[in-house]
C-alpha cells in the first residue's frame, strides 16, 4: 500500500514536468518570466536559481516544517529561500559576472513565490523527504523548460542571437517587453494544452466505435 501510494506520488511529480507545468498549466510565477526572461542565459539563471529555492525549502518542510508552529513555518521558508539566493548568485555568476544585475528584483521575486512559501506549507509538509525532492525537482525541470525556451524565442527575434553569439539578422527588440513575454507564455501554455488535447482524445472514443470514425 505504501509503495503504491509512493509510485503514485511519483507520477504526480513528473506531470509538474509538461501536464502540470507550473508555469504554463499552473500559472505560477508568469510575471518574473515576462518581465525577466529576455535572453538565454537569464533563463538558465532563473531556472538555477528557482531550482536551488524550490528542493531545499520543499524537503525543509517536508522533515522539519510539519514540525513547527504555523506562525513560524512561513517565515523559516521564506528565510531559507531568501538564503538559496546567495549560492545561485555564485552559481550563476560563472554564466556572466552581471547576470543577476541584469535579472534585477526577479531572482528575488523567485524566492517568495508560491511553491516555496504556499505549496511547502499545503503539500510538502505532508510529503516524505525523498518525494518532496523528487516533487521540487519536477517542478524545477516544468520552469526550466519554459524559462530556457522563452529566453531563447525573445533573444533570437529580439537581438537574432543566442547566448550573446550572433546567429541571424533579427530587430523586432520589442519582443524583450513585459507585453510580448505574455503573449509568448500564452502561446506556449496554447500548445502544451493542443497536446494534451491530442492524447485524450483516443481515450474519449468508446470502445467498439472506433470503426464508425
């Protein structure tokens, strides 16, 4: 019984990746990818950073938090996340030594978003360590794939280059606005939803009347 329960949670945590991303089906933290993600290297950055908040504010709760008073919880989480900051700064630093300048407040945004602050308290308390790292890990691979493709699409149109090397002759610099950064993550939550769409649909077809089709 408990095996399963374990397999199942396993399966949860891997939709975070594409069926539940939490970016595009959840909308969690579409602002800081808008304003934020305007090249390649700014979503490798934010995806490093996110990841390096996410796991160990989410195994914290897991073994530690549900051990706390409510009143102090939140506040241990969001101390820890505000701590995850400063190994991400070095981390990323190795990217570009202006990479969080760059970023501004976003990385900070990051920190007392959602997953951290809420869904630590709501879920990963109620988890195992060991699944609340798989959990956070899923849940940073679904941002990562959004933050590394949204950066890629706005440097591209935006400069027609791709980590600061140019590739093609691209001016349309409108593309690295808030406004576009919207529009982009509407499309792409569009698409993730159009797939979905495509693997029900077999499913939905009762059996027998798939020769009437």
């Amino acid at each position: 019984m408990i095996a399963e329960k374990e397999k199942n949670g396993f399966k949860e945590s891997l939709a975070y990746i594409f069926s539940r991303n939490p970016v595009l089906v959840l909308g969690l933290v579409i602002g800081q990818l808008a304003a934020g993600d305007t090249t390649l290297q700014n979503g490798v950055a934010l995806s490093i950073t996110y990841l390096l908040i996410t796991v160990p504010v989410l195994v914290f709760a897991s073994a530690i938090g549900k051990k706390l008073p409510d009143w102090l919880k939140i506040v241990c989480y969001a101390v820890l996340s505000a701590a995850m900051l400063l190994p991400a700064y070095f981390i990323c630093g190795s990217i570009s030594a202006t990479i969080f300048d760059s970023l501004g407040i976003y990385p900070a945004l990051l920190a007392v978003s959602t997953v951290p602050i809420v869904y630590s308290s709501k879920f990963a308390e109620k988890q195992k360590p060991s699944l609340a790292a798989v959990n956070g890990l899923c849940i940073s691979a679904g941002f990562a794939i959004t933050a590394i493709l949204l950066g890629a699409a706005r440097e591209f149109f935006g400069s027609g280059s791709l980590w600061g090397f140019k590739i093609a002759e691209a001016s349309f610099s409108a593309v690295k606005l808030p406004f576009w950064g919207f529009i982009l993550l509407g499309f792409m939550a569009a698409i993730i939803n159009w797939v979905k769409d495509i693997i029900k649909r077999p499913e939905e077809i009762p059996v027998g009347e798939e020769e009437n089709l």
